[in-house]
C-alpha cells in the first residue's frame, strides 16, 4: 500500500458519494484518521477536490 494508493482509493469513494464523512472513509478503507486527512489535503492541492459548505452539512465537489 503506497501513500498514493490511498490518495486514489479515497478520491474514488469521494466520486461515488459526495457526501461520504471522514467516518466512513475510515471504516471503508481501515485507515487512520490523520492518514484520510492528510490523502484529502493532497487531493485539494492538486485541485483535484474542494469542500463546498460546512463539514457537517456540506459535500465533495470533483473539480477532475
């Protein structure tokens, strides 16, 4: 398992369910959470993704 497995294993749950918490990823993919967090920062600075509205309320935008 690569850092960059990760990164696209959870760029592909975030393209099946925009509204997936950081909960389920973790549940789905027995990982960490610092290790989600850390894989998601990546995608937002490749934009690959974007946070529209709250975390509670808000969803995953794919921006490619």
């Amino acid at each position: 398992d690569t850092v960059n497995d990760t990164v696209k294993l959870i760029y592909k749950l975030l393209v099946e369910n925009k509204n997936i918490t950081i909960k389920e990823i973790m549940s789905k993919i027995k990982k960490s959470r610092p290790t989600i967090t850390r894989a998601i920062s990546t995608l937002k600075d490749q934009n690959k993704i974007k946070r529209v509205g709250s975390d509670k309320t808000g969803y995953w935008e794919i921006i490619e």
